[in-house]
DNA sequence: GATTGCCTACTCAAATTTGAATATAATTAG
DNA sequence: CTAATTATATTCAAATTTGAGTAGGCAATC
C-alpha cells in the first residue's frame, strides 16, 4: 500500500512514467523512508491502472530504447491518495525490531559470539545516530518543517537504539541475559 | 526467515506439532515481538521440512479431530537456527516507519484532517506507553534479564515516539509543516 | 436445550514482494 | 581506445505473505 501512496503522491504533481518516478523517489530521499524495489513500483503502478485510480496519457516510443508509459491521476485516484494518507496517520501497527526476537532465543547460543557482532553493531549505530544528527543540521535552512520532523525522528530514534544496545551488550559480556530478579541498571 | 527461527527455537526445546507452536509462543508473548499467522507458521514449517532441517517424528491421527504432525529438528536444523540467530543480531536493517512517508506527502492534505487523527494516535500512544512500564516493572522480579531488555526497550522506543508525535502534532495545529529555515524546537 | 461463539488443527487461493534478467546506450577508467 | 560500469525502462518467475475457509467439539449463555 505504502508504494501506491508514493506513486499517488508523485501524480498529483505532474504525470510521470514508473521509471521516473524511481529516479524522483531518490532524488527526495523518499527511497529511505520507504522500501524501493522496481518490482513492486510496477506492480503498484499495474494494480492502479487495473483499478482506474490512474490512466495512461501517452507512450512514448523511439527505435533504441523501451517504451515510456506517461500516467496521469484520475478522480478515483486522489480520493485514494487521502484514504491512503489519512488511514497512515491514524494505524498504529506495531513494528517489530528483529532484534527482539534473536534476543527471545538467545540462551541457545554462546553470549561470546553475539557480544562479537554487539559490538560491531554498537559501532554502526553510533555512525548512524552522528550522520541523522548531521542531516538534521545541515538541512534546516533548506527544507520545509515536514522534512525536519522525518530528520530529527530518525535522530532520536536511532539515539534510542543506541542506548538500549549498550545495556545489552553490558549483560551479555557479563553473562547476565539469564540472571532472574535483577532491575536493569538504567541511567536517570 | 523470522518465522523459520522461531520455529526452529521452539523444536530446541522439544518436539511439537505446528498448532502447538502457535499456543507456545502465544504463551510466552512471542506473538509481540514477531508477526504470527498461522499460514506463515504452515509454511516455515513445510519449508524447513522440505530442506530437511526438521523432520516428522509422529502423526497421531484421531478420528475427530484433523492428525498433529509432530517434528523434530535435526543437526541440520540447530545449525540453520544459529545461523539465522546471529545474523538477526549482525544485520541492521532499516525499519521503515509508516507515518514518515504519509509526512511526506502531506503537504497535500488539509492539516485539520491529520491533527484530529494525531490528537487520537498521541492518546494511544500514552496510553502504550504507561502499559510497557507497568508490564516492565510487574516483569522484573521474575523474568531473565534478556525479557526485561525487551520489555524496557518497547517501552523507551515508544516514548521517544510519544515525543516525537507531540512536536510533530505542535506544527500540524500551527500550520508550519511547511516553512523553512526554522529549527525544531527542542526540549533538553 | 438451542444458539452463539471460541478452540483445535490445518489448508489454500490470491495478493504481494523479491531478486534477477533483458537489451541497449552512455559514461568512466585504465 | 577499449573494457567495464552505470543508466534507461521494463518484465517475470519464484518465494512469501495474507486472509479467509473448513469442520467438528466444547463451553457458556439465555
């Protein structure tokens, strides 16, 4: 659903084929906030058609390249696009972090190797919660308030990961994933 | 492949059937750290028996009720499970959150509709996150630690969330989504 | 004592996602 | 100048996920 918004979103600007759309979603870092495979972009843009939410205006043909499908949004469409949006704003479903499960299942496996890739992994959010912070910075002269909010959400909260992976990583050195009736030491 | 894991850890244990793996990680909450569906559940397992890393053990057949398929994992299986383990723990793959994109295109939308629907999801929001501290605290004196990182760590992400939704609600009501060059205002 | 709904156990079609393949052109590197 | 990479534009089979269906038994309600 999240790829017909974006390519609903994209028409309501102007009529773009599937291939540009692609190259805009990149362009406006919206490839990092939602997951961008051509497949599922042409399917999205297939089940639409189908659905008469979007109609093709032109297609454009030359000798040396494939063909160009121009789309344009219908009526049908832009009443979707709010549905889609609105119905984003309000669901709540739960993310799962992938971790949480490896962690359910931890006591089958040696804490050495998982305090190995901890580690590696601790490295690699620190880097990420620099770079957020970073973006952040350097684009609040230039981008509407909309965007900082995405910015600064991905600061914190990768900020939070990195807090919590460090409480981890100290009880898995120590051995302690198992210990039953201790409070997490947690810093005020 | 998350699903296949958890399969996997189960028959760690002991052998079951597929429908008894549900009821296990129903049990011990393992249906909110990953997403659980009994089809999913099927097919992991059909799977997994295919490339022989689990295998039936029984079948009790019963004339009333539909037969259990009873596995077992195999050296095979432990080995997959270590592996799918640890790379749960190397990898960091992006979590993509649902409401960063619908920001993304709200500029396209009447704020009043998304603050109504922010106001709702805030009251949601609170009220998860008062329930993971109260489901931390009442967990303490008898779950490993490894439970209670779970259980603090739901509940950190969902008030840096919480956070993040009051700022972002601010900025609907005031109609500023869509300024420029002005920071966030942040608390310390 | 009939109805309503949940529990056991699994199955399956349809929708969607993944990941790679296609074929040509333009660009970059050595 | 030529080989290797990247860009253009789309397609497709295979893997996976979703969501609902099946069908009998048991429990509670009214």
């Amino acid at each position: 659903m999240s790829m017909k918004l974006a390519v609903l979103g994209l028409l309501l600007e102007r009529d773009m084929h599937p291939y540009e759309m692609m190259l805009v979603m990149k362009d406006r870092a919206i490839d990092q906030i939602t997951k961008l495979q051509m497949g599922s972009l042409y399917y999205a843009v297939d089940q639409l058609a189908k659905n008469g939410q979007i109609a093709q205006v032109e297609i454009i043909r030359s000798s040396d390249r494939p063909d160009k499908t121009i789309y344009r949004i219908t009526d049908s469409g832009k009443a979707l696009f709010e549905q889609l949006l609105l119905q984003l704003f309000k669901k709540n479903d739960t993310l799962y972090h992938p971790m949480y499960l490896a962690l359910a299942f931890s006591r089958h496996i040696d804490p050495a190797k998982i305090a190995k890739l901890l580690e590696e992994r601790i490295r690699e959010t620190e880097h990420q919660v620099n770079l957020a912070y970073q973006v952040y910075e350097e684009h609040v002269p230039v981008v509407p308030r909309a965007a900082l909010h995405l910015m600064y959400g991905k600061y914190e909260h990768s900020l939070t990961e990195l807090n919590w992976l460090k409480r981890l990583y100290a009880d898995v050195r120590a051995h302690k994933l198992g210990d039953i009736g201790k409070p997490l030491e947690l810093k005020e």
